[in-house]
C-alpha cells in the first residue's frame, strides 16, 4: 500500500531547496511540477524514468498542495461505492519516487510564480528555482450559483476529502439529489445509492449523457439507474436551493414549480479549469491556460499539461488527452536540441466509459448530427433485446465516425481505433457491427498487400 507524503518531510525537503544556488539556466536546473494529481505525477515519474541513465540529470521537483500525492481521481467512484479503498488508487508507490530520485514536496501551495527570475515562491515564505517549469494545476468542480449554493449540505464530488463527507449522508441512509446527469453525476448517484443514500439526479436535457449517447442506448441506462433505485427528473431545470432557518439544505425548487425535499445536494456540472496561478504570474490564460502543441506557455521555460490547460480554444477532461499532453511534452523536455523528434499534441475524438459497477456503457466519436450532416450519415444497429445489448455505428462514406455501445463493450478499442485514425473500412463495413474478429483478417490481409504495418 502505497504510503502518504507527511509534511516533516516536506518542511525538511524544502530547507535543502532553498539553499540551493540559483543558476536556472544550467544542464542540471531543477524541473519543477507544480500539481502532483495524475497529470503531475505521472509526468514526474515519467520523466525521472527517462532521465535516470543520464549523468547530468536535472533535479526533479513534484509540488503538492494536497497531502495526497498522485493518486487516481477517476477512481474515487468506486471508492464512494464501497468497492474500493482509497489506498489502492495510488498511480505509484512511495518508493518509486524515491528509488527515481524526484523530491516530493506534499502539503504545499505555490502563491506566484516568478518567471523573470525562474521561480516559484511557496506558501511558506520561501522559493525555489527552476530551469524548466511545468504546471499541473488541474481543474476545480463547477458550482453553480444558484439562490443558496454556499448552504450546508451542498457538495461537489472532486476529491477524497469530498468521499469522506458524502459517504457520511450515505452512511445515515440521507435523500440526496445529484444536479447533473453527465459522467460524474451518474457515478456519484450510483456509488450513494449503493452505500445507502435515497438518491435522485436532476438533469437539464431530455436524457442522460446526452453528450455521449443517442437515445436508445441512454433509455437503457435509465431504465438500469430505475432497478437501482436511483431517480431521475429530465428536462429539470433548477430554480434555488431551500434551506431552513439554520442554512441548511432541506430541498431544491425547479423552475417547473415543484421543490424536491433533501438533506443534500451535490453539483456535478462539469469542471474549471485551475488558473489563477498562471493568471497571477503574467501568463496568458483564456478559459485555460494557452499553450501550443508543444505544451508550451506564453512565457520562456514554463509548460503546462492537464485539465487547466486550453490548446486552439479547447478545454480536456478525460485522462486519453492528458496523456497525450504527458507524452507531448516526454519529447520536449527529453530532447531538447531536437525539435524535429518532438511530438506535438494532436486532438483525437473522445471515448467515454462509465465506471459504475455492473453498468456496460461506451462511446467514441459523433454521435449528434444536424440535420446536413444527418443525410451524409449511415447508421448500422445490433440489438439483442434479451441481453440488454446494443451496438449503434455511425458511418461517413468509407470511415466509421461514431459508435455507442451498451450492454457488452468489449469491442471499444477496437472502434475507437477505427474511429481515430479514420482508417478505410471499405473491404469490411458489411461485417463492421460483428466486431474485430470479424475485421482484423481483412485489415491484415490489406495491410500485407500494400506493404504496411497492421
């Protein structure tokens, strides 16, 4: 079981730091992660692995404002359910940046940092220099400011302080209503339900994931969360949040005139992304902080990776896109001298499976067209009505574009890898709802004959 970062260590590691001489621009400066969440973290180890036969390798710093380093956000949902214990969602052991070499700084908050002198000021009144600076802020939960959002009882579900508090409702079999029928909202409704909360999600569209999913593989879903015991109010808008006389929640009013009674409420709105850091520091930021495909800042030496960062207008949440960032900038800070090795980020259609226990659900690429775009569009449907299996392809020209599966999802990858590299399904359409098996030959078969790799 991986063990916590504690702040003796922190305080201690910090002392040696600040007596180091400033030379930033040195072969050996400090690389300093500011965020140790999975983007952070994973980047750190990463790259000390990268580095670790180099004979003058730089310095690697992981900064941590949460005592919790680099653990596993996307798993806190089993971890709500019962299923799992926090202990496991560590991405490493303690060991390991130890044995790599990375100081760990844990429990500590950077308040500016200082690029025209390379540094970072720490929120207990010292510095640190860096060579190259990488930030890993991540994002925050969006709360809407609804009449009374500050109540008691009104929580996001973002980290592991957040599963504390809302297993306790769980815990004292509390009605609960969950506003937001996306990802994280139906993962929380789920894992509350399951530890004994009375549980309702209150979603502003006509169905859930209504991003993700077309209509009858979501009225599938929903008819799943209603054997769970799990409510649902679609086309629900919310007006206020009711609380009584001491600021507590007791209900939430919507704007079709009815108040649904509860003893708590969680937002599950989406995120934003964390950038008042960069803000502060003289960084450019827009909805994120602007980088380029390089990952690169507005500003010499500084990168940022993760969800607090926006490429061409584009915010990321899903952990497919941070690693891509992770692996954008491997290239950058590992060969520095050689811009034409560096891999630059290149956006890829999103793939979404819900982590619920017992709830098959997948989802790669277009799955919404308008109206032009609808006529251009061939839809392939498999239903096994027994099962509860359903697989809906969505098909432009020779390229499968789109793919929604319930119920059995094993072949996701294989979609979504059709789907991203927009390779030709021409030969093999006619068999594409069957699966790989059904592909794979043909794909090998035409790969062998033009002289390519399969």
């Amino acid at each position: 079981m991986p063990a916590l970062f504690n702040t003796s260590q922190t305080h201690s590691a910090l002392h040696t730091l600040s007596e180091q001489p400033h030379c930033p621009n040195s072969p050996s400066s400090d690389v300093v992660i500011v965020g140790a969440g999975m983007a952070g973290s994973r980047l750190a180890i990463k790259l000390a692995t990268a580095l670790q036969m180099q004979a003058d390798k730089p310095r690697i710093v992981l900064i941590s404002k949460e005592r919790e380093v680099g653990y596993n956000r996307i798993m806190l949902s089993p971890v709500l359910a019962g299923e799992t214990k926090f202990e496991q969602t560590y991405l490493y052991d303690k060991s390991e940046y130890d044995n790599l070499g990375i100081t760990v700084l844990a429990g500590v908050g950077v308040t500016k940092i200082d690029t025209q002198h390379q540094q970072v000021l720490l929120d207990n009144n010292q510095s640190l220099d860096y060579g190259k600076l990488i930030i890993a802020t991540g994002s925050t939960a969006r709360v809407i400011a609804f009449p009374n959002h500050t109540a008691k009882g009104v929580h996001v579900f973002r980290d592991v302080a957040d599963v504390t508090v809302l297993s306790d409702y769980a815990k004292q079999g509390k009605k609960g209503l969950v506003i937001g029928g996306g990802v994280l909202g139906l993962e929380a409704a789920c894992a509350l339900s399951a530890q004994g909360a009375c549980m309702t999600v209150i979603h502003v569209d006509d169905y859930v994931l209504n991003r993700q999913l077309n209509l009858p593989a979501a009225l599938m879903l929903q008819q799943e969360l209603a054997c769970r015991e799990v409510g649902l109010e679609v086309s629900a808008a919310t007006s206020s949040i009711e609380v009584n006389a001491d600021n507590e929640v007791i209900g939430l009013s919507l704007k079709d005139g009815r108040t649904l009674p509860a003893d708590f409420i969680v937002m599950a709105v989406g995120i934003t992304p964390n950038t008042k850091l960069a803000a502060d520091s003289g960084i450019q930021v827009n909805r994120g902080i602007v980088v380029d495909e390089y990952m690169h800042s507005s500003c010499d030496h500084v990168y940022a990776i993760g969800e607090c960062i926006e490429i061409n207008e584009e915010l990321f949440g899903m952990v497919s896109s941070v690693n891509q960032h992770i692996q954008t900038l491997l290239s950058v800070l590992t060969l520095p001298d050689n811009k034409s090795q560096w891999t630059p980020f290149v956006g890829t259609p999103l793939a979404l499976k819900l982590k619920v226990s017992g709830i098959a659900v997948f989802s790669s690429g277009q799955v919404e067209f308008d109206e032009n775009e609808q006529a251009l569009i061939e839809t392939v449907v498999f239903r096994q009505i027994d099962s509860d299996q359903y697989h809906c392809l969505y098909i432009k020209g020779n390229c499968l574009v789109g793919a929604v599966l319930y119920g059995e999802t094993s072949e996701g990858n294989f979609y979504s890898q059709l789907i991203n590299e927009q390779i030709d399904i021409c030969e093999f359409k006619q068999d594409l709802i069957f699966g790989a098996a059904y592909c794979q030959p043909l794909i090998q078969q035409k790969s062998a004959s033009t002289g390519a790799v399969a």
